[in-house]
C-alpha cells in the first residue's frame, strides 16, 4: 500500500500489518527477517517520514484499557489508545490528561514515541514526563518494562525515541484531576512580534497559553498575533460539567486543488482573521474539546493542501536570542514570498531528560507550507538561522531535515545510538527518517 | 441492562461491548481465548461497565452450550441481550476440496450458532422478553464463488432467524440478523482495502441502534443493503459467470 504521514509528504510503499494483540505483535517482530526493517505506527499523525518504512506494524488494534486507579490517578493501557477515548473515559470520573497536543487523534504509543507537548509546556512540561512506565518489544520479541527507576537508560531513549528503540505495547499514564470540562479563555491582541513576547512574559504564569500569529503581515505589523490564555473554570461541581461529548466533525471528502492555497488567499484569511480577533470579546468560556482541538472539527484538513501535501516547520529557539531569530525567520519567508496558512507562536519551559526529546527552555514556532519545489531551499536557509540561534527542528513534523543539521542540534544523538546497539543491534527498527538523519543504515 | 456476548473477542463483538459498557451495562463475554477475553475485560471495567464476566469456550463442543449459558445468564441476574458474534473466515480452495475441513467451518459458523438460539431460546421466552441479535452476513445473500461455504453457513443461519422471528413474536421477544460487509478487523487482515470496506466501531454502532429501534435484516454498513439487492436479482446465468 501507498503510506504517508499526516504531512501527506512524502509517499512510500509498505506493507502495513496490525497485529490484533500482544502475542502476534511478538510472532511479527521476532520473525522478521534481518534485512528488512520495521516501525510502529500508531494513527498516522506524524506528519512526516518518521512513520514510514518498508514494513509499518500498527498498533490500531491495540487498543485496550488495561486498569483505571482513581484513587491514584493513573491509567494503565494498550498503545494503540487514542488519547480521545482516554478523555472520554476519565472525564465523567473528574480526571484528565495533563498534557494534550493539539489533536485528540494521535495514539498513546505515538504521543510517548515523539515526547509531544502541548500549551502547558511552560509549566507542565511535555507528554512523558507524566508516563510513569511503559512496555517495549525489543527487537528479539522480549518485552521489557521501563521507567525512571527501571531500565532507565532504555526509557530516556524510548520518550521521544520515534519508535526506533522497539515498539511500545503497554504504558501507564499519570491523569491530573479537573474540575469541569470547560476552559476560560482570555485572547490579548498584539501588533507586532514583541509585543507579543511582553504578553506571553507577562502571563507566564497562566496554565495554558499559545499564540497565533499573522505570518503575511509585513513591516510594522510583522508579528501581529493573538494570544490564547486558558484557565480551567471552576464549575459547580455539576455532572453534567463533566460529561463527555462526541462532536461531530466535517470531513474534507477529497484533496483539494492546491492553487486555491496561495499568498492571496492566505493573506485574506489571516487578516481577515486577525481583524476579528481583535474586535471579539476578550474573555470566553470554551468546551476542552474547541479550546484543545479546533482543527478536530475538520477531519482530514491535511487533504487542504493538495494531492502533493505540506511540510510543517516548527523549531524552537533558546529564549535570549529568539525574538531576533523568529524575526529573521518570518523576514526571509516573506521576502521568499511564501507564507505559511497557520502559524503557531509558544513559549517553552525546561527541557528534560530524554535523549531526542524536542522542547528545550525557549520559544517555538510552527509553520506549514504547501509542497513544492522552491519550499525547500527555503526552508534549509531556515534551517541554517535555527542552527545559528542555537535551535532544533521537531523530528515529528521533520520530513526534510539533513543530517548534518540534525546531528549539530541534537546533541545526544551518539548517546541514542549506543543504547540502540544494545536493543537493536540490526537495526531492525528504522525509518525512513531515522535512515535519513544518520541513526540507522 | 444485562447483556451476553457470544464470540466476544471478535472485533464487532468488541467495538458493541464497548459501547455498551460506556452506556454502564452489565456484561457477560463467551469466547475461545482466556487470555483475550480477560484483556476485554479490563477493558470494559474500565470505560464504565457495571458488571464485566467471562466463561471460555470452544463454541464447537456443542454439548456444553446449555450448561454454560444457563450458568452465565445465572451469573448475570437475567438477560436483556444476546449477542451472537463468533464466526470464522475459511479459505475457500481448502475447504471445497475437503468435506472434512467445510463440516468444521459450517459447525463454526452455522450449527453452532443454531445449538446456541436454541438453548437460548426458552430463557427469553419463559421472561417474555429480550432481543436476541445475531451476525450473519453479507456472503449468506448469495452463493459466489470465492466463499460460498462460508455463505451458505451463514444463510443458515439468517433462514433460521427468519422463522424464529415469527415464532418468538407472540412472546415479545426480538430476533435480529445482522449482515455485515467487508469489515476491516484481524479476521479480514490479508485482503487489500478499499472505499466500501468499513471499521467495526461503524458495525458496531449500527448493531446498537438498531437492537434499540428493533429492526429485523439490518445491513453494515446501510448501504450493502442496496448492493446485495442488485447481487440478488441478477439471473443466474449472468451470476454462474461471475467470478466475485
């Protein structure tokens, strides 16, 4: 079958084989033959090639809860669990995951894979760092329990790992209490990029908070954004405050012509947006479902972009130097007439210890462009500002990174390899990513 | 409501107990796999299920249904539901050449399901209520050459329905036969997909709504209805040349 991440860029043959549990995951894993290499792919949500390889071993059908402590707050369950049918259990019960990413669609397996984070980086940090414990299958077909007082090395190396130390079967989640399913939102208008900075430095201590931003605007407007602040609302304490409710979402049927996706258009969204947004009510009470994941309303928005899909961009830049560096980047993109439909401005907190984890203390932007073949000169001189600033590209949105960029940013990239060679010494877990960056052959 | 799952590690049988544990019922499961069905279990606890209890069972050793299910309706304080979901999709160049082999899937797929509706059977009437919900398929529509043991098992089965819809009338007690499509679980793994193959959360859902409306032939997606009507009216010297 043709495989492709959520980017739609690039495309790949591979055989897809999702095993309905545990013991047939092992049968595949351990009977595969040394050449041929493999990587877990959980809902497809990467955008790039992380998930691509010559065989793809889904986890779809490994998708069971396994034991819901509520006194302690932890879930323990299969990987293939979307992080959807987790709110729908524990927000009747008063409980919630502590860090979302901005679509509920994404499987446990693949939010632990690539460390995903969400609005609250600043102050809760990424997705693992609220696993307490996850099951591996190595490549022998053994499965190995991790965490941070067991196989420590092999857990650091697996959170945020992209699958290439094994394929996650099981893991256990620590939940965080709520007291309704209802997010207070606060929206601050700023005009230009340093503006939004003050903003963003002023409410720091606010739980979640992401901007959006205007990448068209030029000169004195560059920059101009709005920034989202959320709380959760204290409710009544009623039940119905913590119901759970399947939305229903508009599907776009069909992959949409990718000239209707041009400078004009986007141009004609973004301030038509930015417009509004400033003269709206400054204070909302939104649903968790439209304050967490608005584009969920649109399922398969990637088809927008056109039969030869997008790239999405996002790095992340350490905080002294990163009003200058986002500045520069949004300077060359609009000189290079490009522009990017949604772009997304947050501030991180401190990195922690995972070997290939992405957020690092600063500010990260994300960007997404329609592919074509002037993007990516572009987007390596983007690359070279991101170096310069002392930055690093996301690997779940990377599909075009080279290796030498990766291995200059990601500076415990020769630490990975050596726990690798332990688990995997054939490198039966690679991809096509992974192959690309100089982490497998 | 109560509800007893027969083939509960299947992948529909799995997606409906899920919903009908979110909706707080009580559950029985029957199926082959220990290990599977405790995994189900769990499972089902944990999206919200009041009760979730399990008996293994190889559906093939008939003279255990009896016992067996007398004791999980026991178990279960009553019945509300009985699903039936086990089935198995043989290879069809295997079984046309060994009797042997198309006896063992017609049992599976066919007797055993009969030996069950009709241990089943009195308890429903004797409470003068309760639906009794069992998944045919599409294949029982029409004899076609690539599966036509796996068909006539399951056409069976939905003749058997038939009769004993009418028969349970007067007892207040609803028979539906469900025909799934092509349905993209384990079972159907080593087929290539394509637009008209649908997930078993979709056949799941279908089952749910229509156990609560009470609707007799219900098809999986709806649109197979449509399609096994025109496989049904082609004559059959158009059909003997037919190759799907």
């Amino acid at each position: 079958m043709e495989a492709m991440g959520w980017g739609r860029y690039p495309k790949a043959t591979a055989d897809l084989i999702e095993p309905a549990d545990a013991q047939s995951l092992q049968k595949i894993v351990a009977s595969q033959k040394k050449s041929a290499s493999c990587i877990s792919r959980g809902a497809g949500r990467s955008y790039g090639d992380s998930a691509l390889a010559g065989q793809l071993i889904g986890s779809r059908f490994l998708d069971s809860f396994l034991a819901l402590d509520e006194q302690q707050q932890t879930l323990r369950c299969g990987a293939g669990v979307k992080l959807g049918d987790i709110l729908k259990v524990c927000l009747p019960r008063g409980l919630f995951l502590p860090v979302l990413p901005g679509t509920k669609a994404v499987s446990v397996g693949g939010a632990i894979a690539a460390d995903v984070h969400g609005k609250n980086h600043h102050r809760d940090g990424s997705f693992c760092q609220h696993v307490i414990q996850i099951s591996l299958m190595l490549a022998s077909g053994e499965v190995v329990s991790c965490s941070a007082t067991q196989n420590q090395e092999l857990f650091r190396a697996s959170c945020g790992g992209m699958g290439l130390t094994g394929a996650i079967v099981e893991a256990t989640l620590r939940l965080a209490a709520v007291p309704s399913r209802y997010i207070d939102q606060r929206s601050l208008v700023a005009n230009n990029l340093q503006e939004c900075f003050a903003h963003i430095e002023d409410n720091a201590d606010s739980k979640y908070s992401v901007a959006w931003l205007d990448c068209l605007a030029t000169g004195d407007d560059m920059g101009r954004s709005v920034l989202y602040l959320g709380e959760y609302s204290k409710g009544k304490n009623r039940k119905s405050d913590r119901k759970y409710q399947d939305r229903s979402s508009i599907s776009v049927p069909f992959s949409t012509p990718s000239f209707l996706l041009n400078k004009s258009s986007m141009s004609l969204f973004n301030s038509t947006y930015f417009s509004l947004q400033k003269h709206k009510s400054r204070t909302s009470r939104l649903d968790y479902d439209n304050y967490f994941f608005p584009l969920d309303r649109l399922s398969n928005w990637n088809r927008l972009y056109g039969s030869k899909g997008f790239l999405q961009y996002q790095f992340v830049l350490p905080g002294e130097g990163a009003l200058e560096g986002i500045t520069t980047v949004l300077e060359k993109i609009s000189k290079q007439g490009k522009g990017s439909f949604l772009t997304v401005l947050k501030k991180f907190g401190e990195a922690n210890e995972n070997l290939l984890s992405f957020p690092r203390s600063g500010y990260t932007l994300t960007l997404d462009f329609k592919n074509e073949t002037s993007l990516f000169p572009l987007l390596d001189e983007l690359d070279r500002i991101v170096l310069d600033h002392d930055g690093r590209l996301y690997l779940a949105k990377d599909a075009r990174m080279s290796e030498a960029v990766f291995k200059a940013s990601y500076p415990n990239w020769e630490a990975f390899i050596t726990i690798k060679a332990k688990v995997d010494p054939h490198n039966r877990f690679a991809s096509l990513q992974s192959n690309r960056l100089g982490l497998t052959t | 409501m109560k509800v007893l799952i027969i083939g509960a590690t299947s992948a529909i049988a799995k997606a409906t107990a899920r919903i009908y544990a979110q909706q707080n019922c009580s559950l029985h499961l029957i199926a082959r796999n220990g290990e599977q069905l405790e995994a189900l279990r769990s499972d089902l606890l944990v999206r919200g299920a009041k009760t979730a209890n399990s008996s293994v069972l190889d559906l093939n050793k008939f003279a255990e249904h009896g016992k067996l299910l007398g004791a999980a309706i026991e178990e279960l304080g009553g019945v509300d539901i009985a699903l039936i979901c086990h089935g198995s999709l043989p290879d069809q160049e295997k079984v046309e050449i060994s009797f042997k082999q198309a006896q063992k899937e017609i049992n599976t797929n066919g007797l055993s399901v009969i030996s069950l509706l009709t241990e089943l059977a009195p308890t429903f009437i004797e409470q003068l209520g309760g639906t009794l919900a069992v998944i045919s398929s599409v294949a029982g529509d029409r004899g076609r050459q690539p599966n036509f043991v796996y068909g006539a098992a399951k056409s069976l089965v939905s003749t058997y329905l038939q009769g004993l819809r009418g028969k349970l009338l007067t007892h207040n007690v609803h028979v539906i036969d469900i025909r799934p499509g092509l349905v993209d679980s384990p079972m159907t793994a080593q087929f290539p997909k394509g637009p008209l193959w649908a997930s078993p959360e979709q056949v799941a859902q279908k089952i749910v709504k229509s156990i609560q409306r009470g609707s007799h032939t219900v098809y999986a997606p709806g649109y197979w209805r449509a399609i096994m009507f025109v496989v049904r009216i082609i004559p059959d010297f158009i059909f003997k040349r037919l190759k799907f």
